[in-house]
C-alpha cells in the first residue's frame, strides 16, 4: 500500500466522523466578540510604527539612488579604460 492509497483511506475515514462538541463558557465569548480598548491602542501604535519605518525607508532610498551613480562611477571608468583587454 502506497502513501497515496494510505492517505485516500484516511480521508474516508475522516469524512465519517462527526465534529467534536465544543463548551465555551460564555466570558470566552464575551472576550473574544468585544474588543478592548488596549489592544486597539497597542495596534494603532504598531500600525504607526510600520508606516514610519516604511516612510524613512523611501526616505533613505531617494537620497541613496543619486549617490549609487557617484559609486559605481569610477568602476565604470575603469571598465572603459581596459575594455581594450577584455576584448
């Protein structure tokens, strides 16, 4: 019996059974349908610091884009200056 055969058996099997009875006290459920006040702060205060992060990220991309063809430059220079040997 192979693996795809074994696993064929297992979904059959799996198809019959019933869903387990779930108790949950009522204060669970309480917790989880409000939402407290905490938890919304705590997420404004990630969300602000996610766009923060993305803004000095775009920040340092658009002084460094300008600086990256000062860089590469002089090894460009250099190319042109013994492309006569690579060729």
């Amino acid at each position: 019996m192979n693996i795809d055969d074994r696993l064929k058996a297992l979904a059959r099997q799996g198809h019959g059974d019933s869903p387990p009875a779930v108790d949950v006290a009522d204060r669970i459920v309480q917790i989880l349908t409000t939402s407290p006040h905490m938890v919304v702060l705590l997420e404004r205060l990630w969300m602000w610091m996610a766009g923060l992060s993305c803004a000095a990220a775009v920040a340092v991309l658009v002084v460094a884009v300008p600086f990256y063809d000062l860089w590469n430059d002089p090894f460009l220079e250099v190319m042109e200056t013994i492309s006569w040997v690579i060729q």
